[in-house]
C-alpha cells in the first residue's frame, strides 16, 4: 500500500518518533487528518499545533493527539472568511461587479494574519516546543511558519500539499521544470505546445514566481529577525526533506521529479460504509438512471444566484437525480431531480451502485 511505504519513509527508523504537525483548514486538514491517525497507529506521537483563528472544522478531536493551542488577536474564523471573500470576488460573486481591478483589488486585501511572527516572537511557546524534543516537523506549506519552527528547533521537516502558486514545490526541491514540456497547472496547456503556448507557459511561470516571491518579502524579514539574516524564507522552505504531494501521476503529464517529492494521490481512498440517512436512500433508489454527485469541495458553498440559476438550468436537463452540495440562495430554475445539501457523505455517495458520474472541481 502506497501509503504505508511513505509513512514507513517518514517515520524515523522503527522507534515511535515525536511528530509536530503544522495543520491548515478544512479539506487540507481533512487530508492531514488520515496521515495523523496512520502516524499514530503506528505508535508514532502526534501534537498538533492549533490557532485560536482557525475554525471550528479543525477542532474536531483527534483523541489520541495532543493539542498545542496558541493564541492569536484575530476572531475565531478570520483565516477562512479572509479566503471566503477573495473566492465570492475573484471567481463565485456577482459577475457584474467582479471586474478586473476589484479582483486585483480584492486579492491585494486578503487580510493577512501575521501569525506567524507572533508564534515565533513567543519564547515561552518555542522554548515549550523545543523541550519535547521533536523528531519531525509535518506541515502544510500553504499556511506559514512549520518549516521556521522546525528551523529554528534544529529538527527536519516534511510538507503535505497539492500545489503551490507558481509550482514551488517542484521548484523549491530542485525539480526541474521544463516549460518546453511541462505546462503549468493553470494554463489548460498539454505537453505538446506550439511557440505561442510554451511563450504562454514560460510567461505564467515567471509572472507566479514574481508574485510569489514579492507576496513573501513579509516572511524573509521574520526569518531575518528569528532566524538567521543570511537567509530567506524560500531557502527555508527549499530544505524540506520531502514533499508529500496529493495528487496521482496518472493526471500528470510526464515530467521529471526529485527522489523525496512522493506523489501520494489515492492516499484517502477508503471502502464506502452505507448511507445513514433513510430519506436520502429514498430519495436515491427511485433514481432510475441512477445519481450524479457534484461537489466543489469543502470551501465553496454557495456562490451568486446568477452563476447557481446557469448550473441549476443544466442540472435540471439530466435524465438523473442529481445531490448538489450548494448551501446558497436557490435558485428558481433548480429541477426536481436536483437536491441541494449544505454537506454530504461524499464517499458513501461515491460507493454507491446508483452512482454514474462526480463532478467536481478536481479537489477533494
Ligand atoms: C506565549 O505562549 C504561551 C504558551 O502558549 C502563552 O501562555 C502566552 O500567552 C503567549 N504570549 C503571548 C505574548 O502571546
Ligand atoms: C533546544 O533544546 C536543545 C536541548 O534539547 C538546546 O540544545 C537548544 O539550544 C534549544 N534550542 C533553542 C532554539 O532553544
Ligand atoms: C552572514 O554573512 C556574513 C558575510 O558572509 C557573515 O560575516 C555573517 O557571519 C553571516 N551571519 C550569519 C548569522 O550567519
């Protein structure tokens, strides 16, 4: 099993080993969540690390883990509804209001949290951290300071991830990247490209890695003051000892990779247990063409009752019953065979026999 020979690579020799994770919301901690429980499983002990801005979503216990709760002045929530009003700007709002500038404007107020700097400028939480002798750092990279916790306690560190903008994780563990023929995640481009697309290709490579690294100067100067002056953050993060990628290469096109960049896709696959919900069975074995299940993950649950109306108008044409996870304002052409869910037992949903297609927006 794939999952075992990483954790088996990860684990350090055979002894139980102290393992930090460093956690991000929602459908990222609901991956990091499957790691934890095999770590522990395995006799390995586990201490997560818990802002009081996170939500409610991460606080579901892990019994056999120890939580380290650190406080900061930010109200419980602030991480996700930051991202919430970016995605209803730049890709769920109105689409007569999300012009250009207001999604540059938008992305520009994402209110950063400088939790970071407080977690490092506090001795008292390092100097407890640094006491329980940790082996291993295990972090998600999208929400900074595992890999500067890790650094500044001397001890390795490993990053669980999808992507990164402008594809760090393939070029911060020395991947190379051949634009020639290797496109970027968000260009739609194959690995055969004309001119035009490599030219496309190479210019999206280089205006993410502009961005990125300009969107970073606040962590280099939290590394250059708790740290070391020497270095940057992106050198941090470059000493990863590996990269847990979630995503398969049969979606991938070929390219080449790093011994310590694991692609892990599949790695939460697990058997479907039986619906719970009688109506919802109901409701499904009078399906004759059997169900279609559409979700967009965790963080998109509504969007604006002109972009709902299109999607419901199209639903409603399908011969089959269709569960939509949408938890927004309905909208009027949504068709009987449609059934709207605020959330829904994707895998029970995905395990059944009634089920002929998943649309999704290739997350979890
Ligand atoms: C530092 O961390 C400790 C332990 O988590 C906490 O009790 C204390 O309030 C923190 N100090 C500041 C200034 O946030
Ligand atoms: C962490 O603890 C070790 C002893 O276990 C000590 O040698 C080291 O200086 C400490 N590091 C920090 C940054 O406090
Ligand atoms: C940073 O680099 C300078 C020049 O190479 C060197 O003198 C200094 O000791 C370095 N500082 C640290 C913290 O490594």
């Amino acid at each position: 099993m794939k999952l075992s020979l990483l954790l088996a690579l990860v684990a350090v020799g055979a002894d139980a080993s102290k393992i930090l994770v460093w956690p991000a919301e929602w459908s990222h901690w609901i991956n990091m969540k499957i790691i934890i429980k095999e770590l522990i499983s395995r006799d390995h002990e586990v201490a997560i690390m818990r802002s009081s801005a996170y939500t409610d979503f991460i606080k579901i216990d892990i019994p056999e883990a120890t939580y380290i709760d650190f406080y900061v002045p930010y109200e419980e929530g602030h991480h996700l509804q930051s991202m919430d009003k970016v995605l209803s700007q730049v890709k769920l709002g109105d689409p007569a209001e999300s012009s250009f500038f207001g999604k540059a404007y938008a992305m520009l107020s994402l209110r950063r949290m400088n939790q970071c700097e407080l977690v490092m400028k506090n001795s008292t939480l390092l100097n407890s951290l640094n006491a329980t002798d940790f082996d291993l750092v295990l972090a998600d990279p999208t929400v900074m300071c595992g890999e500067l916790i890790a650094t500044k306690m001397g001890v390795p560190f490993v990053y669980n991830v999808r992507t990164l903008p402008a594809e760090l994780h393939f070029s911060l563990s020395q991947t190379p990247m051949p634009l020639s023929y290797v496109p970027m995640i968000n260009t739609e481009f194959s690995d055969t490209m004309n001119l035009f697309e490599r030219t496309m290709n190479m210019i999206t490579y280089v205006y993410q890695t502009i961005g990125v690294r300009a969107g970073l100067s606040m962590m280099d100067s939290i590394v250059h003051k708790y740290i070391d002056s020497n270095r940057s953050f992106l050198d941090i993060v470059s000493q990863s000892s590996m990269w847990l990628i979630r995503t398969d290469f049969a979606f991938e096109y070929p390219r080449p990779l790093m011994p310590n960049v694991k692609f892990i896709g599949g790695f939460h696959c697990q058997e479907a247990e039986p619906l719970k919900d009688q109506s919802l069975v109901d409701w499904i074995n009078e399906a004759d063409d059997g169900i279609i299940v559409f979700s967009m993950g965790s963080m998109v649950r509504s969007m604006h009752k002109s972009k709902a109306e299109v999607i419901a108008a199209a639903l409603a044409r399908l011969p089959q019953r269709v569960i939509w996870r949408y938890d927004g304002e309905m909208p009027d052409s949504l068709g009987a065979n449609t059934k709207t869910m605020d959330w829904i037992p994707q895998n029970e949903l995905m395990g059944h026999p009634k089920t002929k297609l998943f649309i999704s927006h290739g997350g979890k």
